[in-house]
C-alpha cells in the first residue's frame, strides 16, 4: 500500500534561517465536523495577522505587569486567551495572569464583573476597539464594584492593525469573525488548539531570531 508523501513547508526568517511551518503541517490535518470548518477557514485566513498582532502585544503587557486578564464577553474572550498561550509558550518562566471571565448583564445592560481579588492590577482585553463603549462601561462597572482595582485597557488590534488586517482580508472593524460569539464547548476547544499551535509556532521562531537579534523576546 503507497504511503501518503507529507510535504514539508518552510518560511523564511529575518535571520536567514528556515523555521518549519507548522501552520500549514498541524492545522491542516485536523480533523474536523464539517459545522465547524468554518471556524478552520477563517483562523487560516487570519492566522498572519493575528499572530503579528500577538507578537507586538505580548512583550506590552509583560512590561507593564499584571496579575490578572479581564476579557470583554465575549468578544475579548479567546483574546484573552491568545494572549495568555503566547505569553506562556514564549516566557514559561514568568507568573502567566490568571484570565477572570466576565458576563453580559441581560437584566440590567452593561457587565458582571467578577470576583477579583482587591488591590490587582487587571488588564482588560478585547479582540477590536470599536466605539470604546464596551471598554467604557466594563471598566465604570469594575472601579463600581472593585474600586481597589487597577486597570489598564488593551486590544489585540491596534488601530493601525486594524487597517492592515482590513487590507489585507477585507475585514472592517468589526471581531474577528471566525471567533467571534463562538461559545460552544466544541468551538471553544478547537479555537483554544488552533491558538496553541500558533503560540508554538510563535515560540519556534523565537527561539531562532532570538539567537540572533534578540527579537520576539
């Protein structure tokens, strides 16, 4: 019986030296309900902008210090958790924020935030900066209900980002829309491996560049 051939991709560094590709070889595989292709299709198409996004958010909020993430629901959610994957797979000797989820109130519009410890400094995280709304009533909500808390704000798009993913997928401002509103266990598990194998693919190459320019550190 012929074995199937694996073919073996490669991109190309800064340094001048071959880093596998493990987007093409891990995430292809996957097998995957055919519901839930598209969440493949759309990470596939997005995968170099957000990973470039993550790449210059990571060592921000290391230098800034915080003990815990505090994601926008649940548009900041899987940010939340992209952030945290890379920082780990690139820094697994530092003290990773814990992510502390928060809801949507239906009742009373706004947020539930919570619990947090008092005194923290908190990070609160979404995906794309829209009208500043949704970071506006987040953080009135917890200074309301943890006013020891510190908090910075951040998005894993900045606005020049913004454009740049904009031309280069046709997406506006608006989430990120392979995640975007997707809660479901079985969504939720395969966006949280198809983020891991992109944290790797992150730590790979810094573990390469970093030999050299010190760069991705």
């Amino acid at each position: 019986m012929k074995q199937p051939t694996r073919t073996n991709t490669s991109e190309q560094t800064g340094s001048g030296t071959k880093v596998p590709d493990t987007s093409a070889s891990e995430i292809q595989p996957l097998e995957i309900a055919p519901h839930l292709r598209e969440i493949e299709a759309g990470f596939l198409k997005e995968r170099r902008v957000i990973k470039d996004a993550l790449i210059n958010l990571v060592p921000q909020v290391r230098r800034i210090g915080v003990d815990a993430v505090l994601p926008i629901p649940t548009s900041g959610d899987h940010a939340a958790y992209a952030l945290t994957a890379v920082w780990k797979a690139l820094h697994p000797e530092d003290r990773i924020p814990k992510i502390i989820p928060s809801e949507k109130n239906p009742y009373k519009g706004g947020f539930t935030v919570g619990p947090i410890q008092p005194g923290i400094k908190a990070l609160v995280i979404d995906d794309v900066v829209r009208d500043g709304g949704a970071f506006q009533s987040f953080t009135e909500e917890l200074r309301r209900t943890n006013p020891t808390v510190s908090a910075t704000t951040a998005t894993l798009f900045s606005y020049h980002q913004a454009l740049y993913r904009a031309e280069l997928t046709g997406k506006d401002g608006d989430s990120i829309g392979f995640w975007h509103k997707k809660t479901q266990p079985e969504e939720k598990a395969l966006i949280r491996k198809l983020i891991d194998g992109l944290a790797q693919e992150i730590k790979a190459e810094a573990d390469v560049k970093g030999k050299t320019d010190g760069s991705l550190v």
